[in-house]
C-alpha cells in the first residue's frame, strides 16, 4: 500500500508528522524527493481540511453574571 492511499488512515499526529517532514523534504530533499513532496502535499492538506472540517465546533465557555 503506497503512502497517499494510507493518508486516511492516520492519526492526526502522524498525519502532522507526514505534513512537516513533506515540507522538509520539499525545501532541501533531494531532486525525487521534491517531487515526492509536490506530489503528497495537496492529499496531505486536503486531508487535514476534511478532518478540521468535521471536527466539532468547541463550546464557548459560559459567562457568569457578577453579583451587584
């Protein structure tokens, strides 16, 4: 199984840890893996936006009514 089809199956740290070390690579990888980066990057953020987007909306804290 090649990375891009594990992507959805990591947790959100290793998912991170793909992210960072894709753009590492990106910068100062050799000549394949640049293109190895270029190739990941876009299934790498959009995968992050999907889970970002069905992640729930935190809870706003309740505000408390000072005593006169």
């Amino acid at each position: 199984m090649s990375i891009d089809e594990r992507i959805p199956a990591l947790s959100d740290k290793e998912l991170a840890s793909l992210k960072d070390n894709a753009t590492r690579l990106g910068e100062s990888g050799s000549p394949k893996q640049k293109i190895e980066s270029d190739r990941l990057m876009p299934l790498i953020v959009a995968e992050l936006a999907e889970r970002k987007a069905r992640a729930p909306a935190p809870r706003k804290a309740a505000v408390r009514k000072k005593k006169a």
